[in-house]
C-alpha cells in the first residue's frame, strides 16, 4: 500500500505531466495556424474574416475535351488514346511530360498573385499518384514533383 507521502508525489507528477502536455499541445496548436469558419464567414489565420479571391487551374491535370477543342475525345483517356494514336505512344509521352512542365508556370502563378487572387482550385486526377497510365506515364511519384512544384511557386508568392 503506497504511503501517503508516495500518493502525493504520484499526485503532482500526474498534474505536472498533464499540465506539461496542455501547454505542449496548446502550443503545437497556435504553431499551426488554420482556417475556420464563424457562422458563415471563413476566418483567416490573422482571425480576420477571409474572403475568397480565386481560379482554377483546370484542365492542366485533368485535360478536358473542350479545351482542346476535341469533338468526340472528351476525356482525359479518350485524349490520351487519341494523341497516341496520332503520334504514337512515346511522342504522346513527350507531350504530356511538357504540358505539364510549361501549361502551368511560375510566371502564371505570379500573374495571379498580382492581379489580386488569394486562393487556387487546383483538379486533379487520383491517378497521378498512382501507377496507372494517365497523362503518358505510370510514375506514382509524378503528382506529388507537380504538386511540390507548384506548391513552392504558391509558397513564394504568398499564395
């Protein structure tokens, strides 16, 4: 049976460890600053409510039909097969390679930045991140050097 000197620094050592993981946690908390919502307005990291000022990056990773101005070829797979079978399967995989080097740039990112946007939708398509053929190429790891890329562009714009 614990004396009762033991008991109390059981006690205190329980009080000090959950102390010490509140103010651990609480502090983890405030390093990662969130948005949340208030009724509804969305509240920025500053607690000032934000208001969306965005675009969309689409077709860049999920090619649409019509903005190519493809009749029948309107999806990303009917595009693909249709580029292949025009300039056969390594060329196609050249062009995609490019399209997504240079359809969306730094500069773009910039531009936006500039002309007041706060926000960027950005669709994708699972399979970038998986090793299914999509866009050319089955590298699992193609989404995330894309997402990385545009991500530090974003980073550096403040974006």
């Amino acid at each position: 049976m614990p004396t009762h000197l033991q008991y109390h620094h059981n006690m205190i050592t329980r009080i000090f460890c959950s102390c010490l993981c509140s103010v651990l946690l609480s502090s983890s908390l405030h390093a990662q600053p969130f948005f949340t919502t208030k009724g509804t307005s969305i509240i920025g990291i500053d607690g000032k409510p934000f208001q969306i000022k965005g675009t969309n990056l689409g077709n860049w990773l999920v090619p649409e039909g019509y903005m190519f101005l493809f009749k029948d070829a309107t999806s990303p797979r009917l595009i693909n097969q249709t580029l292949t079978e025009l300039v056969g399967p390594e060329k196609t995989k050249s062009f995609w390679r490019k399209y997504l080097d240079v359809y969306i740039t730094a500069e773009d990112i910039h531009y936006l930045k500039s002309i007041g946007m706060n926000s960027i939708r950005v669709p994708f398509n699972y399979r970038l991140f998986t090793t299914e053929n999509y866009m050319g190429d089955n590298d699992s790891t193609r989404g995330f050097k894309v997402f990385d890329r545009l991500l530090s562009w974003c980073r550096k714009e403040k974006l």
